[in-house]
C-alpha cells in the first residue's frame, strides 16, 4: 500500500466562494432596499421637478429580479460543486476503506503466516538435533561393530593359520611315514613339538620312537646271521601303521576344527556386512533427511523473513491509510455542513428577494408611486390621453411614428431570435393601446424571468439527480466488474485445485499401488528366502550326517588297527625279539583297515559341499535380512509420501471448499449488486426525458431568454422615453 494525501477537488474552493457570495448578496440586498426608499423619498419631496427618466421604484424591482436570478444561479452553482465534491468523499472513503479491509485481511494472513513459519522452522530445528544423534550413534556403532569385526578376523587368521600348519605338518608325517624315509623320527619330532598335538598322540609318538630306536638295534645285531629283508619291511609297516591311523584321526579332527573356524568366519563376516550395510544405509539415510530438513528450516526462515518484512510494510501502509481516511471524513463533514448552512441561507435570501418584490408591487407602494411619483403621473396623464385620442377613433401622426418604431424594434428582435414572446409583443403594440403594450411587455418580463427561475431550479435538480445517477451507475459498474473478475479468479483457482486434486489422488493410488505390489513381491522373496534356507541347512545336516557316518566307519576301523598294533608293539617290547619272527609273519596278515588313503579325499569334498551349503545359507539370510530392510525403507518412504500427499490434499480440499464459498458469496452480491445498477440504468432512462437536452443546451435557452428579457426591456424604455418626451 502507498496511500497520498487526500487532495481536495476545485469544487471545494469554489463552495467556500459561494457561501462569502451569499453573505455579500444579504448585505447588497438590504443596501438597495435601503436605497429605494431612500430615492422614494427624495421623489416624494420634489413632486414639483420632474424628470425625463424611469421611475426608482421601477428601478428597485429591475435589481431585486436580477438579485433573485443571480442568487438560484448561485445555488445551483453551488449544489453542483458540492454534488462532485461529494462524489468525491464518497470515492475516496469507498477506495480507502477497501484498502483498509484488504489490509486487515493481509496483516491477519501475514501473521499467521509468519507464527506458522517460526513454528515450522522451530520444529524442524528439534528433528535436525535428533537426527545428528541418530547420526552420531549410528557413526559410534559403526565404528565398535568395525573394531570388534578386525579382532575377530585377526583371531581368525591366527587360528587358522596354527589349525593349517597343524594339517599340513600331520601330512608330511604321514607322507614320511608311509614312505618310510630315514627322516622319520626328525619329522615326528617336528609333528610334536607342535602346539596344536594333544598328549595322547604325543605319547603314541614317544612310543613309537622308542619302539623305532630300539628295532633298530636288534635288527643291527641279527643282520649277520637272519636274512629276512622282506620281513624288516612288514615290520616296519607294522610299527608305523597305528601311529599313521592315529595321525589321520588327528588330521581329520583338526581339518573339522578348520572347517568349523571357516564357517564361524563366514557366518562373523555375513553378520558384520549386513550390520554395516544396516548402519550405512541408516546414517545415508540420516543425512539425506538431515540435509532436507536443514533446506527446508532455511526455507522456513526465509519465509518467516519475508512474511515479517511484509506484515511491517502492511501496518505501516495501513496506519497510514487509517490517517487518510479520517483526514478525508473530518474534511468532507465540515464541508457538507458548510454546505448545509449555505444552501438554507441562500433559500432564505431568495425567499427574502421575493417578499420584498410582493410588498414593492401591492397596492401601497405601487399605488402609491403612481400616484405621487411624476413618472408615474405623467405616465398615467400620457395613458389618459391615449385612450382619449383612441376612443375618439384616431391617432395623431407622431403616435403612428412611435408605434410604428417600436413594432419594428419588436418583430426585427423577434425574427433575430426567433422569440415568440417578442412576437406577440409587437402584434399588440401594433393594435393596442401603449398603456396596454406596456403592461403586456412587463408581464411577459415577469413571465419569462419566472420561466427562468423555474427552469434554473428544475436544472439544479436534474444536474444533481444525474449527478448522483451517474456517480452511481460508475460505482456499481466498477462494482459489478470487479465482482466479475473476482468470480472468475475463485473459479479459475477452484479449476486448479480441483486438477491439483485429481493429480494427487492419483500419485496416492500410484503409491498404494506400487506398496501392494512390493508387498506380494516381499512376501514372494521371503518364501522363496525361507525355503532356500531351510533346503540349505537340511543339505548341510544331511552332509554332515553322511560325513558323521564315514568318518565313524573309518575312524573306528584306524582306532583297532593302531589299537592292535599298539599291544603288538609292547608285546614286541616284553618278549624281546625272540618272537619277532612270528609276530612279523602275523604283521603281514593283518586284518583290512579300510580306504584310508582314499577316504581323505572324500572328506575333503565333503567338507566343500558342506561349506558351499553354509554359503548359501548365509548368502541367502544375508539378502533376506538386506531385501526386508529395503522394503521396509520403501514402505517407510511410500507411508511418508502418502501422508504428505494426504495432507496437502486435505489443505487444498479445504482451501477448494472456502474458494467454492467464497465463490457463492460473490455471485450472491454480484446478482445485488447488478440489480441495484439496472435500477440506476431504469432512473436514468426515467430522467432523459426531462433532464438530457435533444435540442438546445440549458446554457443556449438562458441566453436566448435573456435576450428576450432585455429586448423587451429596451422596447419599454422607448416606450418610456416617448411619453416622457
């Protein structure tokens, strides 16, 4: 708003100029009244002078006629002037009071615009705070799951590397020892010095280099006199055997301890990656809001700034309008009761001009003035004599003369003006009596100046009432238009909220939509999740059985082999070598042990199904646990979305609702307010007839009757002149 200061219209100026005319007209009145009489005297005194000219009372009338006109002249002025003026308070009150409504109406949008902007900006601030300790806890939770994680795998490569070494240390021993290389006893020696050998098999491996060392001797001393090379070779795959049977249950036992480290590992490692990925994908998340609502405060504050910047400018503008506005009321009342007082005084004036011509024209004045004023004696001898003259039935020649010159003064004004009046006038000088004539052209006189008072009221009262008329019909115009051009604003958003609407019922529906489709398709995944899991772990309890079953076979079948040849072995011990040829001879008949060597490799396929099954397991729980958390983050955002999506439908649905209302309301005033303008249209048709000029203007009829006036003024003061004469 950028209200100015009211600026008073012309009109203003020119009523005050009235109401000082009206004061000077009463005084000017009294003075010629005062005049008159004083003339009347001065006349009364000297009967005996008399003068060749037109009577003072004669005089006195003349001037009160032109007082009158001049004073409705003046009103009506002076009712027009004031009927723009008021045009004009009414326009600005109308305008300004608008403006102030308008204003209200911004500061009360503007306040509460800027409430809601602090309240948004506060709240966001509160969930920004709780975001950044979402943030940083996921941030410390990362970095605990992270430590513990690199422990955990670092204990791993230690173990496996000692359970690896292990494995590959009770192979190269088995490996010697089926070989049968001199380095046996270095390369179990190495085997127990090892941390992973429990006692029993360091025990077995103290026995058996014992029993080594001490076959060695006895075959030193036996080598000249028995030659038995095949032998030595059965007895030595006899000594061997039990420690290799007890070896390979060793090996078997730590390839399990391996597998199940691998499978700790594998199931620790699975278990670490989806908690990070959880926790990555949380603190993604978390900062993606974060950063959105942090754009959104800015925003808000923004706003708040904007709204704050505005509502000041509003109160300023309307404080200053409000000033305007009392200004002008303050202004316009003094002015209409100036006006007022103006137009009971110039009434009364008129009022006062019209007693006084009463009183001059009755009986006694006028009477009187006949009577004892020469003029008006000589007039009436002049008058006598005429009628004389007349009822002797003819005229001398210089009366012909003067009658003649005033019906050719008469008629040569009546054909330049195209008076009616004047006519009439000079067809009665032509045929009546000078006394006669005179009392016609004086009542026409009279006549026309009533005509004229009469037409000056009927102009001040149709100038006003089309004045009035046309202020109004501009107003309801202006009025009817703007109700138009609102309607069609209301309308027009009404349309665009309705789209909009539309539009956001169908992302809603879209949303829901795609929510049940990625819930059947979750529920598709779990089951098939579900099912795969289940499948794997019965593989793995299946390969584990079937493991469970070779190595009970195998490892049975090794524990009576390295049983029997350990009781072999001590029994060789006891009775010294005196039976080591039979013993050597029940060596090489032992009983069938088995497919050691080939059930190693069994087990070792074994063991990477079972592997590949746990894999599976883990894998598919690893992509259930991440596919569960995707959708629950889809459904999270899809809910989100939708309430958002509901919420603004629910504000437009309402602002539709009021803009519908409001909507309503215009075309009930507009149906008002276009009834009141085909009333004013009505009035104005109702006032042409008399108040809109077709012919002459109101300005070209009081010229042409004042012509009229003052010819039929200069026709009786020839017609004076020549009696005086």
């Amino acid at each position: 708003f950028h209200p100015t200061k009211p600026a008073l219209p012309a009109s203003t100026h020119r009523i005050a100029a009235a109401a000082m005319s009206s004061s000077r007209s009463l005084r000017r009145l009294g003075y010629v009244l005062g005049l008159a009489l004083s003339v009347a005297a001065a006349t009364s005194a000297g009967l005996s002078s008399q003068r060749a000219e037109v009577t003072p009372l004669q005089k006195v009338v003349e001037l009160l006629d032109d007082m009158k006109a001049k004073g409705k002249k003046d009103k009506h002025e002076e009712e027009v002037e004031f009927a723009k003026f008021k045009e004009w308070c009414d326009g600005t009150r109308s305008s300004t009071s608008s403006r102030l409504e308008e204003a209200a109406a911004q500061i009360e949008q503007l306040s509460a615009d800027l409430a809601k902007a602090e309240a948004d900006a506060e709240e966001l601030g509160v969930e920004i705070e709780g975001l950044n300790a979402d943030i940083d806890q996921a941030e410390k939770e990362l970095a605990s799951a992270s430590g513990v994680r690199d422990k955990e795998h670092g204990d791993y490569l230690a173990d496996h590397a000692d359970l690896s070494e292990s494995v590959d240390a009770i192979e190269r021993a088995i490996a010697v020892l089926k070989s049968r290389q001199a380095d046996v006893p270095q390369t179990l020696l190495q085997l127990r010095a090892a941390a992973r050998i429990p006692d029993e098999a360091k025990s077995a491996i103290d026995a058996f280099l014992s029993m080594d060392s001490s076959s060695s001797s006895a075959s030193a001393s036996a080598s000249a006199s028995v030659e038995l090379a095949a032998p030595e070779a059965n007895a030595y795959e006899f000594q061997s055997g039990g420690i290799v049977a007890i070896l390979e249950k060793l090996r078997h036992k730590f390839q399990d301890q391996r597998l199940g480290l691998e499978k700790e590992e594998m199931n620790s490692k699975a278990n670490f990656e989806m908690l990070e990925q959880k926790l990555t994908d949380n603190l993604k998340e978390y900062k993606k809001r974060a950063g959105a609502k942090n754009a959104a405060k800015a925003q808000r504050l923004e706003d708040a700034a904007s709204a704050k910047g505005d509502l000041k400018e509003t109160e300023a503008g309307k404080a200053e309008d409000e000033q305007k506005l009392k200004d002008t009321l303050a202004t316009c009342q003094a002015k209409s009761e100036e006006f007022e007082k103006n137009q009971v005084t110039r009434a009364a004036e008129v009022q006062a001009i019209e007693k006084a011509q009463e009183i001059l024209r009755s009986d006694e004045v006028a009477g009187s003035a006949a009577k004892y004023l020469p003029a008006a004696a000589s007039l009436v001898q002049t008058g006598r004599g005429s009628a004389l003259v007349q009822l002797r039935g003819g005229e001398a020649p210089e009366e012909v003369a003067r009658r003649q010159k005033i019906v050719e003064f008469l008629q040569g004004k009546a054909k330049l003006t195209g008076s009616r009046y004047l006519a009439l006038a000079a067809s009665h000088a032509l045929a009546d009596p000078f006394a006669k004539v005179k009392k016609m052209i004086k009542d026409l006189i009279v006549k026309l100046m009533e005509q004229a008072n009469s037409e000056a009221d009927h102009k001040a009262y149709c100038d006003a009432e089309l004045a009035t008329n046309k202020q109004t019909r501009e107003d309801k115009q202006a009025e009817v238009d703007a109700l138009t051009a609102n309607i069609e604003k209301h309308e027009s958003e009404s349309a665009q909220l309705a789209q909009e609407l539309a539009e956001l019922s169908d992302a809603i529906a879209e949303l829901k939509k795609q929510q049940a489709e990625a819930t059947a398709l979750r529920e598709q995944e779990k089951a098939t999740n579900a099912q795969t899991v289940a499948d794997a772990k019965a593989a793995q309890a299946a390969v584990e059985k079937a493991t469970k079953v070779l190595k009970e076979f195998y490892g049975k079948a090794a524990d009576d082999y390295a049983a029997g040849a350990a009781s072999a072995s001590s029994a060789l011990l006891q009775n010294g070598g005196g039976r080591l040829a039979a013993e050597m001879k029940e060596a090489s008949q032992a009983p069938y042990k088995g497919m050691q060597t080939e059930s190693g490799g069994i087990f070792g396929f074994l063991e990477v199904v079972l592997s590949d099954f746990a894999r599976l397991e883990a894998a598919t729980s690893g992509a259930e646990d991440a596919q569960a958390a995707a959708y629950e983050r889809f459904m999270d955002e899809s809910n989100q979305d939708i309430a958002v999506k509901e919420t603004a439908s629910g504000h437009k649905d309402e602002k539709k609702q009021q803009t519908d209302a409001v909507t309503a309301s215009l075309k009930k005033e507009l149906e008002l307010t276009q009834g009141e303008l085909d009333a004013a249209l009505a009035y104005f048709e109702k006032l042409k007839p008399d108040c809109v000029d077709h012919g002459l203007s109101y300005e070209e009829r009081v010229t042409l009757r004042e012509e009229e006036i003052q010819s039929l003024k200069e026709a009786l003061e020839i017609l004076n002149q020549q009696d005086l004469a």
